[in-house]
C-alpha cells in the first residue's frame, strides 16, 4: 500500500509542478509503478503474502463465531 501512495503522491507533485519535482523525470514515476507491479504480482504471491491476509481474515471470522456460538449457549442454559 505504501507504494501505491507513493504512486500518487509522485503523480500529484510532477503534474502540478512542486518544487523539485518539476524537474523529476516521468520515468522515474513510470519504475515506480512497474515496482508496484511486480511486487504485487510476483513477490507478493511468492512469498504467501495475499494467503497470509486471507487467512487471517478467515481467522478471525472463525473466532467470532466460536464466541458467539458459545456465547449462545450460555444463554440457553
């Protein structure tokens, strides 16, 4: 997510000419999404980041119902 930002930020400043940046080539923003690219589309995967997210979403689903399965029962009881 931090890239994307970056993406934007970088985008935001060389097409409204700040400072420094006026002088930045676009080429330095068109790495920085190719940068973004792969991560997301290679490294990411690779490495069982996206998995890693999902599960820990499933995760944490499974907890809530657990809770609240037994929260239900307590109150039949």
């Amino acid at each position: 997510m931090p890239i994307i930002l970056l993406i934007i930020a970088l985008v935001a400043l060389k097409y409204f000419e700040v400072w420094k940046f006026a002088d930045m080539s676009w080429w330095w923003i068109v790495g920085a999404m190719l940068a973004g690219f792969v991560w997301f589309e290679f490294v990411e995967p690779a490495l069982g980041l996206d998995k890693r997210k999902a599960h820990n979403v499933d995760e944490e689903r499974r907890k809530e119902r657990v809770k609240k399965s037994f929260e239900d029962l307590k109150k039949r009881k």
